[in-house]
C-alpha cells in the first residue's frame, strides 16, 4: 500500500470519527442545554446548510492550494468547532461552533473525495470504497467513544475538548503525509458533457466538464444514501432512547451497528462491483436498504433496531463510494470528448474531476438536509417510525435509478500519483 493511499484512508477515517462524536452526542447537547426536538431539527439543519457553504468554498480553495490544505484547514476548524460545542455554556455559542464544524465538515468532504479519486485513478482500479470503509470505522470508534464516555461519567465540557484534541493531532500527522491532488489544469479546451449534454464552444482558457444533467441524473441515484445516513445519524440515538426506552450508553449503539455495517459493504464494495458491476451492486444494496429501514419502523424493541439499521448499513454503504467512482468516469468521458486525445494532460483530468465532485457533493447535503429534517419533522410529531418508513421508500427509489452508476465509456485516462510533501 503506498504512502498516499495510507494517509488518504486515514483522513477519511479522521473525518468518521468527529462526524460520529458530534452527532452521536446529540442526546447529551439536549440534556446539557434542554433542547427540544424542534431545535435539534434546526441544529441538524444548520449543519448541513454550513456544509454545502463549506463544499462550495473547498472547490475554489483547492483550485488554489489543493486539496491537501483544504482537508488539513477544514480538520483543524473541524477540532475548534467540536471543542467549543463541548464547552458551550449557552445555545448561542453552541450554534457558532456547530455552524463552523458544519462549515469544515462540508470542505473535507469535498476534498477528501478529490484526493481519493486522484489516488484511484493513479492505482488504476477501484478504491473509492475502502476509503469509505475507514471514514465508516472511524464512525463506530466515534459512536463508541460517545457511549465510553456516558459510561464512566465523563461530561461533554471535558470529553469533547479530548476529541478536538485527537482530531487536531491528526490533522498535524496528514499535513505531513497526504498527496497534493487536483493539479490545476493548463491550456484551452472545449467544455463538453457526456451523453446528450453537449455545450458550445466556450472562450480560451476554459475547461472541460461534466454537464449539469448527467450530474444531476447521479446526484439523484446517490440521493437515497446521504438523507438516510444524516437520519441515521442525527436520529438513531434518539429514537432508541426516546421511542424504544434504551438506555444513555445503549442509545449510541444503533449508529455503531449501522456504521459497523458500512464497513463491511464497503469493505467487500471493490470486489462485488468486479463480479456484478456498479449498476447490479447498487440495485441490490438500494434493496437491503429498504428492507433494513422497514424493519427499523416496526421495531418492538431496541435490538431489533439495532439490526434493522445493520442491515441498511450494509445495502447503502456501497451507494456514495460508486457515486464518486462514476463521477470520476463521467469526467473522463468528458475530457476525451474535449481534447479528442485519451491521454490528455493530468492537469485536465484533475481540475475536471474536482469541479465535478464539488457539484455531486451539493447532492450530498441536499440529502442530509432532507434526511435531518424530515425525520426532524416527524420526531417533533412524536411519529419517528413514520419518518423510518419514508426512508425505505427513498432506498428503494435508489435501486431503481441504479442505471446511473455505469461504467466510463472510455478508456481510462492516465493520471500519476500525486506526490506528498517531502
């Protein structure tokens, strides 16, 4: 394994890690400041309203100090955020610090998806997935980290600072060791989409790019996966504790079974789309998803929860990764058909690449937001398992635009490794 792909996969595994703790510790920041669940719906909000600011503002950033700086920036925000919602004595300084960790989390999203495309394409086979699998393992060690802590009595005004802590330390070791993807693109060429999408000529100096329908047509298949990951995430904890009476430390359980699930789907992702091919694994998964939430809505009891979200783990955890993966494609078929060279300059590759990832990531939080909010909205209604069951019919909705998810009907364009700082 080389050196950019180890310090690739463990900033994704940084990144799970806070994402866990800070989501996981919702049942804390309501007893800590009486929250109800309507400002927790707003809390979830703000968060991903900050994280599509801050995956607009990384495509820029990277286009000017690459992703690198923008993945080691948004981790050191990300650790002064999470400190200073541990240590907020009153809603309004929580709702500054949230609004900032929402604002790094939307940045290293978007660029950890650049370097880890940029890192795929350089091992010329599929890898998206496992990196996604250690953003998943760094969610169980954060969701377990929430219930140690409830466990031996450790508050959020000294818990949350240890994390920002571990998250910061972090940051220090990948600025050290992480490869400097997206390399600007040079020269002139026409921008041009894939399939129908087929632009004019624009003036010199521009570039090549993915149309706006063929990212839309993804965006909408991948839809699924980000409205049930930020319900999961934002509202799995609470709906055990509060409809299914588990306790503080069991509460955070549900997440962990869930993200241990990612694991293993992304874990075995790479492979199963060798056999069965992206369109065939997405379909299936997009299934178990379905099925994983209506057994989620009809729990009797806590455990049966627990496997419930288990088992949409395991079906959704594939769909982001092979979003990213097609997107990648798609913007290989759009520079061959720009340049007409299959080999164009690495530059062209990068900067099309990144600029088409920033645009799929708004899909992202337009997920979260849905997922937040809806499951927000039925939770203010005391009605949790009705907004479970609407989950399931969006997974499933997701199997059915599978078709989106195919392979580059080109060849693969080469791009070398980037190379990490000395």
């Amino acid at each position: 394994m080389t050196r950019a792909r180890i310090a690739t996969t463990a900033a994704y595994a940084v990144q799970g890690f806070g994402f866990a703790v800070v989501l996981t510790s919702i049942p804390g920041y309501k007893e800590r400041l009486g929250m109800g669940d309507d400002v927790v719906t707003l809390v979830v909000l703000g968060v991903c309203v900050f994280a599509g600011l801050g995956s607009a503002l990384s495509g820029v950033v990277a286009a000017l100090r690459g992703a690198r700086a923008v993945v080691v920036g948004g981790l050191l925000l990300a650790a002064l955020a999470v400190a200073g919602v541990g240590l907020a004595p009153s809603w309004p300084v929580f709702f500054v610090a949230i609004g900032l960790y929402g604002l790094a989390l939307g940045a290293v999203d978007a660029a950890m998806n650049m370097l880890g495309i940029d890192v795929e394409r350089a091992h010329g086979r599929s890898l998206l997935a496992s990196f996604y699998a250690a953003n998943a393992a760094g969610g169980v060690l954060g969701a377990l980290a929430v219930s140690g802590s409830a466990l031996v009595g450790l508050g959020q005004p000294v818990a949350l600072p240890l994390v920002a802590l571990l998250v910061a330390a972090g940051a220090v070791w990948l600025a050290l060791r992480l490869p400097d993807g997206g390399a600007t693109a040079h020269g002139a060429v026409t921008p041009v989409g894939v399939a129908d999408d087929v632009r004019d000529v624009a003036p010199t100096g521009s570039v090549a790019w993915v149309a706006a329908g063929t990212i839309a047509l993804l965006g909408a298949g991948m839809l699924a996966f980000p409205v049930a990951d930020s319900a999961v995430s934002s509202w799995s904890a609470t709906f055990l504790r509060d409809v299914l009476s588990a306790s503080v430390a069991a509460a955070p359980l549900g997440y962990a079974a869930y993200q241990a699930a990612l694991i293993v789907s992304r874990l075995v992702g790479d492979g199963l789309v060798e056999r069965l091919g992206r369109v065939r694994v997405v379909r299936l998964g997009g299934t178990l998803g379905a099925l994983g939430f209506v057994a989620v809505a009809a729990a009797p009891a806590w455990p049966v929860a627990v496997l419930g979200l288990a088992a949409t783990g395991l079906g959704l955890g594939v769909v982001a990764p092979l979003a990213f993966s097609a997107i990648g494609d798609r913007a290989r078929e759009a520079v061959a058909a720009g340049t007409g060279s299959a080999e164009p300059p690495a530059g062209f590759v990068a900067t099309v690449t990144d600029r088409a990832v920033a645009r799929l990531n708004v899909f992202t939080y337009a997920g979260a937001v849905l997922g937040g909010v809806l499951t927000g909205i039925f939770a203010t209604a005391h009605h949790l398992r009705v907004g479970f069951v609407v989950l399931a019919v969006l997974a499933a909705v997701s199997a059915m635009l599978a078709g989106a998810f195919r392979l580059a009907r080109v060849a693969l364009v080469g791009v070398s490794e980037a190379t990490p700082p000395a």
